[in-house]
C-alpha cells in the first residue's frame, strides 16, 4: 500500500473502490439482462396476441357474417318470390275476371244490344279508353265480325273501369278473327307516320300460348309490341257454348323495374333468375361473367347447387340455403317458388362480397398492430437510453464517493462483502441493517442489493408458480381425455349377447379433448341407434359442447322417436341456450334388428359408405339437413336403407376425408373406398385398422388437424336368414 499525499494506493480504499467499481458494473449488466428479458418477454406477448386477435377475429366474424349473409338470403328471396306471386295473382284475377264476363257475353249474346266501339284516336292520350286494332287484312265490315265486335265491346267499359283501379297498364281481348279490342292509356302509340299500325294478336306468344294450352297462362318475358319494355303476359282463352275459342283476354306485367334492380344487384355481387316450369329463364342478370342461357334448363345447370335449389324449389319448398361455385366463383344461393306461375324465384350473394368485412376488419387490426408494435419499440428504445443514462450517472456518484469517502464506508461494505458472501452460499435473501444506514451511497448501496434480492425472489417465486400451474393444467388435461374416452362406448364386442351384428368404432382426437363423437345403444331389443357426430372447434369447449349433444341426442332417442325427430328436437333443445353460437353435424340412423331395415337421418354430415353383402363399399349420397345448432327452426328428413346379411355400414368424421400430408393433399373419399374395398371382407374392428393405417400412411409426419372418428356395423341378419 502506498501514499501519495491523501491518496491511498492499493489500501483498504483502493478495494473498496474496485469492489464499488464491480459491484455497480455487475448491477448495470444484472440489470440490462432482466430489462433485455422483459422487452423480449413483452415482444412476444404482443406478436402472439397479435396472431390470436386476428384469428379470433376471421372465426367468430367469419361465422356471424355467413348466418347473417344465409338468413337474410332467405328471408329476402321469399320476401322478393311472395311479392312476384302477388303481382301475377292480380294480373291472374283481372284476366280471369274479364274472361268469364266475356263468357258470359257469348253465352247469351241476346241479353246485350251491340256497343259502339272505335279505332285509336290520339287525342285520347292520357285518358283511359278502349280501342279497336285490325290485323292486316281483315274486313272490317264483315256483318258477324261487326256482330261479334258489338258484343265484345260491352267489356270496355268494366275494362276501361278495371285498369286504373288495379294499377294495370294494359287489359286487353283478341278475337280469332284478327281483332284486337284493348283498354290503355296512350291511344297514340299505335299510330307510326300518322297511319294506324296494323296488328295480329294471333302470331303473339300470349295468344298461341293460351289457346295451345286451354287453361290461363304465363308467357316468358319479351318486350312489348308497343312500348318496348320487358314484360310477361298473362292471358286466358274463352270458349263459347259449343267449345270453340272465341276469345283470349289478356294483361300485361311490366318488369322493367325488376330488371334495372336485378342489374344494378349485379353490380354489387348480387343477382336474382326468374325460372319457369321448364326451367328455362325468363328473367336474368345481363353480366360479361353471366352469359345468356334462356334455352339452358336449370334443373341441369353446370353449376350443380343452382341445380339443387332449382330442384327444391320446384318441388314445392324454398330448401336449404346453399354455397357453391357459380359465374366464376362462390355464391349463397337461395330459391323460392311462386305458386301461381308454377315459376322460381333465385337469389345469389357473392362469397367474396360477403367475406369483405372480415378482411376489412383483418386490415384494420394488423395496421392498429403495427403502429402499436412501433410505438412500444420506440418508447422502450427511450426507456433503454434513459436507464442507460441514470445508471452512468450512478456510477459515476458512486465512484466519486467511493474516492471521498473511502475510510467512512470500509466498515460497511466489508459487512456488505459477507453478506453477498452469504447470498452464494444459499440465504438469497439480502436484508437492510444499521450498519448501512450511513446516509450516503452505502446505504444506497445496501438498499439496491436488499430490492434487487427481494425482486430476484419474487420473480422465482413466479416461476415456480407458472410452472405449478402448468402441471395442474397437463394433469386436468390428462384427466378430460380420460373423462371423455370413458363417455364413448369403449367396450368391445359391444354386444356379444347378440348375433345378429357386429359393431365397432374409434376417436382420435387432434389434442388432448376432441370435438368428435360416436354412440350406439339398443333403444328396445330390436332397435340399435348409431350416432356420429362432429362439433364446430376443438379442444376444451368443443368437447363441452360434444357431451351435451351425445347427452340430449341419446335421451331424444330412448323416447322412440324418428331419426328425422331425434335431430330436430335436439337441434331445437340446443338453440334456444347456445350463447357460444357453436354447431354439431350429425348423423344418426336407427337399425331395425329383425328386418335390417335402416332408418336414417343426416344434419350437414359427411357422406355413409354402404356396402351390400357382396358388393363393393360405395359412397352413399343421402339428404343433408342443416348442422344441428345453427338455425332453430331447420327441418330434417328420414331415409331408408334395406341391409342385407353381409352388408356393411361405414360412417366418419370430416377428419378422415381432410387428412392432410405435407404435400397439402387431402386423404379425401375416393382413398375412403379405395381402403375400404381393400379389405372389404374384413370384421368391422379390421376396417376400421386398415383404415387408420392407410390414413397414417398417407399422412406420414404431417400434424394431425382435426379429430378423426369412425364407426362401422355388419348386419348379420337373424339367425336362418340367408
């Protein structure tokens, strides 16, 4: 140790000046790993948040758009259908109406004197009138057609009383003779150049049709012989005491307003079809992407769910909203009929148009992300200079006091140097004490030593915590599979009492709790109830919702019900208390033990694979009702299926037929059959192995995305049966 005046070298002082000197850069670095720590902790919470956001944004959006986007389709196209059926009702009441007046006329023409009756004159223009319109060489002069015209001519004034009453623009009756007597407003639209224009009513579409057809009819839309709008007429025959046709009264319905709504619908990725009985158009879009298809029948369009709606609509009810490709993409697609016409109303809202919330809100969110992102890192680059600057500033004090006031904190820090001392050997606790409370920056020192100890602790503590709480979690986890494993029938053979079949089935599910789930009970001793099921989600809820549905279908079912009636009462049972707006698909069928005969049931399921004794497994295109949960007042429809002895039943999840492999190629229904046929022989606990191991096959190292369920039943038939 050496003196140079008052400055001591390598002394006491000198140490404790090196040990100031460590003890600060160990503090600073300390320091600057948790804050790295914490910033990176924080960093990651935010992106991982960030993430989940967006994902809870396009699912939980993504499913209220598409009921919203389906309801409101439905609803506005049988909205748009009833007012269409209204329109045509009237336009059918005034005919008829007109026609049996007329009738009546002709049936006892020596009641009424002949009425005067004249040519257009356009000073009538804006009064309602009837006129007289000759065909191209007809005479005028004729005694029987002057007879006849008299006679008819009595109707103009009901006519001409009837068209401004109704809202009509046009009532009209054409003779076979050639002869037009029509009631309208504009007299002078049947002048061209001054001259009268020459008409034959009989080369009409309204006319021919209605005397080919001997009843009231609708035409399809063509443009009117005087204004040149688009319309549909309506028109009726009349038939005098000896059966011939004397007659064919008839009215216009304009649809001029409909098509300007229908095009301008189109503009925004919506479009409505007027179909006819013949499932030909008569009222469409006018897009590029939409050519015109008035000789197409739509009953077999390209487009295979416009075929579907068609078909329904025809048959009598609006069915299912469905989604499909059509123009160039994805649709809603809605139908209604129109009972009058015997026509269907369609109606189609873009998918993509429909989606445009959902990424307008994606966007939104990445951007208010982004800048979040960007300010934290901005204000924690700020925290990072300001805590650089304040422990440099630290140092700095305390190296200056360490050099001043040397002699007065040798005491105290070696007291200090002990109890770091002891903090290695095991107590981590640094406490405050009076001998530090020397009032300058020893007890500064003291005090950041005793707050960086008791934080070190707490944020063990934490640690240790964290970690409890995820073994608690991994230990509940464990104990819901359990829980839900033991919920499924596990037991195999299920019923070895009985000969008369065999039945088997399995569940993989994607995490620790799935959302799938099977079932199959004997209802009485000659009916088994099978049931397999897919819930919307995965994980924890989705297996929430799954036993509460396997919960309600099973006691729906012991009351004896139809399979159709089992999923309809459930479905109504779980809508009226599903706050969490999830969904079940769902397939149950009912096996009539002594006769083999199957009733079934399908709510939005997958496709069954059938397979008739010794025939091959094929897929088994039933009826789709609506997932049990989306809307309350779906309706659902039986089917029956005649087993065999020998035949063979397969039905599954969606996660069989979307397994995935790296390649991002789906394990689809074609390699279904094709594992199926395989081993086609096989007991159903062997189908459902070979199947499993063509899935792994097939999938390799990919990560299984969805659970994977399937069930499979050989009917044996009763014992002698062959």
């Amino acid at each position: 140790m050496k003196r140079f005046k008052h400055l001591v070298i390598g002394g006491i002082e000198n140490k404790v000046f090196n040990l100031i000197l460590f003890t600060v850069l160990l503090m600073t670095l300390a320091f600057a790993a948790v804050g790295f720590y914490h910033t990176q902790m924080l960093t990651e919470l935010t992106a991982e948040s960030g993430q989940r956001q967006q994902e809870a944004i396009s699912d939980i959006t993504g499913q209220v758009m598409d009921a919203v986007v389906t309801q409101s389709l439905a609803r506005n196209n049988r909205a748009d259908a009833a007012l269409m059926d209204d329109m045509l009702q009237a336009a059918s009441r005034r005919v008829k109406l007109v026609a049996n007046i007329a009738e009546g006329l002709l049936a006892h023409p020596e009641n009424y004197p002949a009425a005067p009756y004249a040519e257009p004159n356009p000073q009538d223009d804006g009064k309602w009138t009837a006129k007289v319109i000759y065909a191209e060489g007809v005479q005028q002069t004729d005694p029987q057609l002057v007879s006849k015209l008299g006679l008819i001519s009595n109707l103009s004034e009901t006519m001409v009383s009837l068209c401004p009453a109704v809202d009509a623009t046009a009532i009209y009756i054409a003779l076979p003779e050639g002869v037009h007597l029509s009631v309208s407003e504009n007299a002078s639209d049947w002048f061209v150049d001054g001259q009268i224009k020459r008409y034959d009513p009989r080369t009409r579409r309204w006319y021919r049709k209605a005397a080919e057809a001997g009843s009231l009819v609708f035409t399809e839309g063509e443009a009117d012989a005087l204004s040149g709008e688009y319309c549909i007429e309506c028109a009726c025959p009349v038939y005098g005491p000896d059966g011939s046709l004397q007659a064919v009264v008839g009215t216009d319905v304009f649809l001029t307003e409909l098509q300007q709504v229908m095009q301008e619908g189109t503009e925004l990725g919506e479009f409505d079809l007027l179909i006819n009985e013949q499932g030909k158009a008569v009222l469409e879009p006018q897009a590029e992407d939409f050519p015109a298809e008035q000789e197409t029948d739509f009953r077999q369009s390209r487009y295979e769910s416009l075929s579907q709606v068609v078909k329904a609509a025809m048959e009598g009810s609006g069915g299912p909203v469905l989604r499909g490709e059509l123009r160039e993409g994805n649709y809603y697609l809605a139908a209604s009929p129109i009972p009058t016409s015997g026509w269907v109303l369609v109606s189609a809202f873009s998918e993509e148009l429909a989606s445009q919330p959902i990424t307008l809100l994606q966007t939104e969110n990445g951007k208010i992300q982004e800048e979040a992102i960007a300010v934290y890192a901005e204000k924690n680059g700020r925290s990072r200079t300001t805590s650089l600057v304040l422990l440099l500033a630290v140092m700095l004090l305390t190296l200056g006091g360490a050099l001043v006031l040397g002699k007065r904190i040798v005491k105290p820090l070696n007291t200090i140097t002990k109890r770091i001392a002891g903090i290695r050997e095991g107590d981590l606790r640094f406490r405050m004490e009076d001998v530090y409370r020397t009032g300058d920056e020893v007890e500064e020192l003291a005090q950041s030593f005793a707050d960086l100890s008791g934080k070190t602790l707490e944020y063990m503590d934490r640690v240790v915590q964290v970690t409890a709480e995820k073994e608690r979690i991994g230990t509940e986890l464990a104990l819901a599979t359990d829980i839900q494993a033991s919920m499924l029938p596990h037991i195999f053979p299920a019923f070895p009492d009985r000969s008369e079949f065999d039945i088997y089935a399995s569940m993989t599910p994607a995490k620790e709790v799935g959302g799938d789930f099977y079932d199959y009970f004997l209802i009485d001793p000659d009916h088994l109830c099978m049931v397999i099921a897919d819930v919307s989600g995965k994980g924890v809820p989705a297996a929430l919702f799954m036993m509460a549905s396997k919960i309600i279908l099973q006691s729906v079912a012991m009351g004896g019900c139809s399979p159709a009636e089992i999923l309809g009462r459930t479905n109504r049972a779980i809508c009226s208390n599903n706050e969490a707006e999830m969904f079940v698909t769902v397939w149950l069928g009912i096996l009539e033990i002594s006769t083999g005969r199957l009733k079934a049931a399908n709510a939005g399921h997958e496709y069954p694979v059938l397979r008739q004794q010794e025939g091959e497994y094929e897929l088994f295109r039933d009826r789709h009702g609506f997932v049990i949960g989306g809307m309350e007042e779906a309706r659902y429809t039986d089917y029956e299926i005649q087993l065999k002895p020998g035949s063979r039943i397969f039905v599954y999840t969606d996660g069989l037929a979307e397994a995935t492999n790296a390649q991002q190629e789906l394990f689809g229904t074609e390699r279904i059959e094709k594992a199926l046929n395989e081993h086609r022989e096989d007991r159903p606990r062997e189908v459902l192995r070979h199947v499993q191991a063509a899935v792994d096959d097939f999938v390799r190292d990919a990560e299984q995305f969805d659970d994977l369920t399937m069930l499979c039943l050989e009917y044996k038939g009763v014992q002698g049966e062959q």
